[in-house]
C-alpha cells in the first residue's frame, strides 16, 4: 500500500471521528491514532500518516479528486475491501448514472 494511501485513511479516519463524535472523543482518538503512528518511527508509511494528522494543513495534498478542464472529470475513488464484490458493485452502481 502507498505510503499516501495511509496517510489518507489515516485522515479520513479522524475526518470521520470527528464529523460523527464529540470534541473530547475525537480528541482521544486523535491523540491515540497519533500515538500509534509515531510507535512506528522506522515505517515510512506510518511517519507519512503522522505528519498528516499531526498537520491538518498537510491534508490538501493528500490523494483527492482532481477536475480538467471542459466537461471531463477525472478523480480517484478508493474502496478498502476485501472480498466485497457485491457490495462493491452496488456502491459504484450510480456511476453509470452519470451524464458523461
């Protein structure tokens, strides 16, 4: 897995913490996903993903959508699964909905 592909779980994790919980649980779990990403110092993987969250400001760069120019659209959509085709296909289903 890249190392941005952490980092960016990594962010959307404490994203999610913090839309769906309090200020005080989304602090400990920030402060606990911190915790486990610097126990890892030899990973870079984990150094990224410390950085990410240490920074919020670091979240911009990380893996995302990109839009061209005209009616094109290009993006990124990622999907950690594992054995979900069904799943997976119901998800994405919308996508040939769209006007392209």
């Amino acid at each position: 897995m890249s190392h941005e592909l952490v980092a960016l779980m990594v962010a959307n994790r404490v994203r999610y913490v913090e839309k769906h919980h309090g200020p005080v649980y989304s602090a400990v779990h920030r402060a606990a996903v911190i915790c486990h990403a610097f126990s890892r110092p030899t990973d870079p993987a984990h150094r990224q993903a410390l950085r990410a969250v240490a920074d919020r400001g670091g979240w911009d760069p990380l893996l995302h959508a990109t839009f061209c120019s005209g009616e094109q659209v290009a993006g990124s959509i990622i999907i950690p699964a594992h054995s979900e085709a069904a799943v997976t296909g119901r998800t994405l289903s919308w996508l040939g909905e769209l006007p392209y």
